[in-house]
C-alpha cells in the first residue's frame, strides 16, 4: 500500500473537524433484547480538512497536496490538534507518559501504544507513526537514550532495545504521534467565491491501517 512519509500541512489541519469512529453490527432479539458485537478491533478516525481552510493560499496548498497524493491513492500523515500526545495536551511529552510492555529478558521489540482509560476500562491503541525526535523512553523509570539504547522505527512504531529490559521491568514511552490516513474522495470542489462567502469545501479524509 503506497505510503508517503509527509504530515499534511499542519497549519491547514488545524480548525479541522473530526475524531474516532466504530462499527457496531446490532441484531434485535423477538423479545427486545438486542446483541451486540463488532468487527473492528480498533477505532478508525475519520475528519474533514475544509474547516481548516482559511484562505485562498490555503486552497493552493490543499490541491497541491491532494495532486502529490494522487487523490485516495496515497497515504500520508495527518496531525490531529485533540490528540497527538501520550500525555494530556497541557502537559510535556516524558518518558514515563505510557506502559507499553514488561520486559522478560528475551523480547528486544515493543510497539508504542497510548492507552485510553474511563473508570476501570481502558483501550489500547496502536501508533504506528511517532514523530521524529518526540519519543522518550524509560525502563523501570531509568530514561534512556536514542540511538545509544535503543531506536525508534518511525514507519512503524517500534522500539528496539540493544539489550532485551530486565524481567518484569516497566517499559515506559512518551511522544508525539500522526495518524495514517488518506483522502476519502478523488475530488475536490472548491469555489473562490463560495470560499469568500464563508463556505469551506468538502475535504474528507480517513484513517487507514498501515
């Protein structure tokens, strides 16, 4: 699946509208009761870029954009201003933001993950697209270095340690992170004069798996 390493220009994504979507499948019993289950895992996050669009520069710059993508064939990086750190948004990114794993002295590779907590449920979500420079790392609560003790692939989310963590040690992250996404349409219709007016086009844009 084609890919582009390249964030969609952050200034456009901001004023954006949108967030995380799921799919339910419902079936209603003959006695009311009603089952329920899904087919997805993970949430997928859909949004609208056109709210971002402030003037007709901006309109330029999303063309170009969507040009370079060659419309939905072509994924990229999108930041999501409501979330794209480990931590809340006042605070700064650390080390000990999230649990990723336990060490047991064998596995060497761990996945970033930020996990999503109400009461006693939480979810853990995959991030497969760390911002380059952003992420810290901690095993039971020492930080680590970059490149020294371990490395970040940031295609994927990985971190590798050159020395597997000690049993039961916390594996612990912090970073900034992109969603994966692509265009959800192969056209844009866009109108200065509607623009003028107040009224931003139609931009969609959706998560994808990578």
């Amino acid at each position: 699946m084609a890919f582009h390493e390249v964030r969609f220009p952050a200034s456009l994504s901001f004023g954006s509208v949108g967030g995380p979507e799921r799919r339910t499948d419902i079936v209603t019993l003959a006695n009311g009761f009603e089952e329920r289950n899904t087919p997805w895992a993970h949430s997928r996050r859909r949004y609208d870029a056109g709210f971002g669009l402030r003037s007709p520069d901006d309109v330029e710059a999303l063309i170009a954009f969507f040009e370079a993508r060659q419309g939905q064939l072509i994924g990229f990086r999108w930041k999501d201003w409501s979330d794209y750190k480990s931590c809340p948004p006042s605070q700064d990114v650390g080390a000990l933001d999230q649990l990723i794993a336990f060490g047991d002295e064998v596995t060497d590779r761990f996945q970033l993950i930020k996990t999503y907590r109400s009461g006693e449920t939480t979810y853990d979500r995959p991030i497969s697209k760390p911002v380059v420079g952003s992420v810290r790392v901690s095993v039971g609560g020492d930080p680590l270095q970059e490149d020294v003790d371990y490395t970040v692939d940031h295609e994927t989310g990985a971190i590798s340690f050159d020395h597997p963590p000690d049993l039961a040690a916390e594996v612990r992250a912090g970073f900034e992170f992109d969603v994966p996404v692509r265009f959800d349409s192969d056209v844009i219709l866009t109108s200065l004069s509607n623009f003028q007016a107040g009224e931003a086009p139609n931009v969609p844009v959706v998560e994808i798996r990578v």
